[in-house]
C-alpha cells in the first residue's frame, strides 16, 4: 500500500525544479541541481550542491536523499554520508554533498539529477540505563559474527 502526503515545498530560486518521481511506484523522489553552469567535482572531493527548494516534512516523517544509481554507477558521484536526513522542522535550503569517488573529474549539469529524496515515518526513542541488558543467542558477537565460513 502507497501512502501519499501533502507536503509544503518552496522554491528560493525561480530556477529551481520541484522533485518528481520517475515512475508510479517509485520510492525516490528526483532531486535537481539548481546550478547555473556545469559544477565540475575533482576525485575524491566533496561539494554542496543546492537545490534551490526548501521543504516542511510533516511531523513524524523525515526525508532521506539516497544517491541516485545511475549517477553513482556512471560517474563516481554519491552523497558523501551515504543518506542525508532532512529532519521535518528543517526550513532551509536542501543540499546535496557530493563526493566524487571515481579517479576522474565527474561534471554535473544545470538541472541534472543529482540524488533521490526518500520520505518515511519515523520511530523516536526514550533512552533508559539499566546495569544489565538481555541474553540474546548472539550476545556480544559483533561484525561477521553471524556469517558462515
């Protein structure tokens, strides 16, 4: 089941292209690079790269920006933290942190797509301290733990 919201967006820049999804059960919403002239990203940098869009997430939802599998694949370019969150009392510009993990220059076009925006409900927590947590079968096995040989 899709659900669908209503959600305030904004643009700052007459330039600015609103999200859109590339088909009808697609999950990301396309994010654009609002730029006026191609961005170039050197190997192994990071840019900020605007949207020109502000947005107002309702309450209980977040915004996740996932890269794009196309760019990533083609050209090396992929959110520098792996997935941005826009937190929904966030009112600033969207932007989207480029890194460039290829070993060649990568470009970037005016209005290009340039990541996908991802919107889901989240779960908050209450933290409590206790002295002892739990028995599980893993216990404290950490990484490769639960692999098999």
């Amino acid at each position: 089941m899709v659900t669908n919201i209503a959600m305030n967006i904004k643009k700052l820049k007459p330039n600015a292209t609103i999200p859109t999804y590339g088909s009808a059960n697609a999950a990301g919403a396309d994010l654009y690079a609002c730029i006026d002239a191609v961005l170039t990203i050197n190997p192994g940098e990071t840019t900020l790269v605007p949207t020109g869009l502000a947005m107002a997430l309702p309450e209980g939802y977040a915004g996740l920006i996932y890269a794009r599998s196309g760019l990533a694949s083609k050209k090396g370019l992929a959110p520098a933290n792996k997935v941005g969150v826009i937190d929904s009392d966030y009112r600033g510009e969207v932007m989207v942190a480029l890194h460039n993990h290829s070993n060649v220059p990568a470009t970037i076009e005016p209005q290009e797509r340039i990541a996908q925006l991802v919107i889901t409900p989240y779960i908050t927590a209450t933290f409590d301290v206790v002295d002892e947590l739990d028995d599980t079968i893993r216990g404290t096995g950490g990484f490769g733990s639960t692999g098999t040989h």
